[in-house]
C-alpha cells in the first residue's frame, strides 16, 4: 500500500509540474500579446462591430425595405388610375409635367390627397 501512496504522490506533483508549465507558456503568449513591438501574428476573425454599428445597419436596411414597399404601392396605384380613367402613361407624364412647371408639385414633395 505504501507503493501505492508514494505513486500518487509524483502524479500529483507531475500534474502540478505540468500546470505551472501551462500557466508560464500563457502568461508568456500573453506578454507577446500586449507588447506593441511584436510580430507575433494570429489570425483573427472579421472586426467585432458594435452593437450601435449593428443597430444602424438594420435601421438602414429597414428604411431601404420600407421605401422600396413605397414605391412599389405609388407604382400599383397610379396604374391602377391609369386603367380605371382610361389614360395612357404619355398622359400622366405631361400632366405630371405640367403640375411641375406650375410650381403646384415639386420633386421633393409629396403631393397630399385630402380625404
């Protein structure tokens, strides 16, 4: 039995012996980490980008989205006035031309029907 204990003795010192190499390899790959003069190269990942970044793209793609559904219904509604009035596009375009010379629409407003 004391054969035994004496055995268990050096495997615990042999796992201690091999944390404490473990622990001096990480603290040194640390200190080469933190040191702006190494050339220690690591591949990393893409760029970590912030949760504000992340939050304007969404924003961004969701005013893309809204804006294309827009105009996608501006389209469908006015053929839908083509057809029901019987115009031809050529039509709506001088009469879209004519509110724009008249300065009664402009490019940048949208025009309000009142209900």
């Amino acid at each position: 039995m004391k054969y035994q204990k004496v055995q268990k003795q050096l495997d615990e010192r042999e796992k201690l012996r091999k944390f404490r190499e473990l622990d001096d390899a990480f603290a040194q790959a640390l200190r080469q980490l933190e040191d702006p003069n190494s050339d220690f190269d690591i591949p990393t990942g893409p760029p970590v980008r912030s949760i504000a970044a992340l939050e304007a793209d969404d924003h961004a793609a969701d005013e893309a989205a809204r804006s294309h559904e827009q105009d996608r219904l501006f389209d469908q509604r006015l053929k839908a006035l083509i057809r029901e009035f019987d115009l031809s596009e050529r039509d709506v375009g001088e009469v879209i031309h004519a509110l724009l010379e008249s300065s009664k629409w402009t490019l940048d407003d949208v025009p309000v029907v009142s209900k």
